[in-house]
C-alpha cells in the first residue's frame, strides 16, 4: 500500500508539471512516468534538468513520509538519446549507477534494439530447470502434460507476449518439454 503513494506522488507532480512523462502522444495523461509491479518500480521522465531535480526531490520526500529507504545503490539510470556526459550527469544528479540496455525486469530481458538469440537464451534457458526429466520418472503422462501446460507453457506465453521468439528457441522449449514428458526410468 505504502508504494502505490510513490505512484500518487508522481501522478500528482506529472499533473501539476513538474516532471514529464514519456510518449504523451501515446498516453494520455501526460505520458507514462511509472511502471510497477510490488517493489520493481521503473520510474520515466524526460532527462531535463529540472524533470531529474524534481524527481530526485519527489524521491527524496517518499523516503521521508513512508519510512522506506530508497536503495539508490541497486538502483540503475538508463538514458536514452543523450551523449555519454549527459548521461552520466544524470546518474550522477539521481546518485545512481548509470545502466545499460540489455537489462532485466520482472525476469524479462528490456533493449532498446531487437534481442538476440543469444540474450533471449537465458531467459528460455530458466524453464528448463522448473521441470528437469528426473521430476517426471515418478509422474503419470496425465500428471506431466499439466506440469508442462501449468509451468513451462504460462512461462512461455509471459515471455512471448512481449517477443517473438525466434524458431531456433522453439525447437529448444521443444526439446525440453519432450526430455521432460517421456522421461523413463534408467535408459527408457
């Protein structure tokens, strides 16, 4: 309950002008300034000076009314469309790190250019251990098509409704799901 005031916060200070969100033209509302999900916030704002002063005060005042402690230490910057001194002025004025793209939210990998096999890999490669071929040997074939269906296929969907995965990866997930359902005992 205590973060959803950040988000009122900031809807409060994006209505009276003091930061700008970003796509207004896509958004109403002045734009998106704030994505979250329990206590993974992304926070956007245009990098002007003033919008970056009025956030890291608007920041500065939630720590101070909710008793929270904003980690600035694990918290990451990422600029998009300044030169790399503006970039790290902006870090540097928000007391964060600067980040970089790929990164990483809710375990989904965020570019700012198309992924890779290679940078999506990892992320495919985490529904292989939900359900390892030696978890199915004492399972009935009912019992594992809905361990499939149930684990690696929801996983499958959250991923693929941000991407399109490439057909390399298909015939990996493929691979999985087949290890997994017609796992045997011994050599079977």
């Amino acid at each position: 309950m205590v973060v959803d005031a950040l988000a009122a916060i900031l809807d409060k200070a994006k209505a009276a002008g003091h930061i700008k969100g970003i796509v207004p033209h896509l958004v109403g509302g002045n734009g998106v300034s704030l994505l979250q999900y329990a206590d993974d916030t992304i926070i956007m704002v245009e990098g002007s000076e003033s919008d970056i002063s009025n956030l890291n005060f608007l920041l500065l005042c939630f720590q101070q009314m909710s008793g929270l402690r904003i980690n600035f230490d694990k918290s990451e910057v990422m600029v998009l469309g300044y030169t790399q001194d503006e970039r790290k002025s902006i870090a540097d004025r928000l007391n964060c790190q600067l980040g970089c793209f790929p990164t990483t939210y809710l375990g989904i990998p965020i570019s700012d250019s198309r992924l890779t096999v290679a940078e999506l890999r990892p992320t495919v490669g985490k529904l292989q251990h939900r359900i390892e071929p030696w978890q199915g040997r004492w399972l009935s074939k009912a019992a594992r098509t809905v361990l499939i269906n149930s684990s690696l296929s929801s996983l499958l969907l959250f991923i693929m409704s941000f991407y399109s995965l490439p057909e390399t990866l298909h015939h990996e997930i493929a691979t999985v799901q087949g290890r997994f359902f017609w796992a045997g005992e011994g050599d079977k």
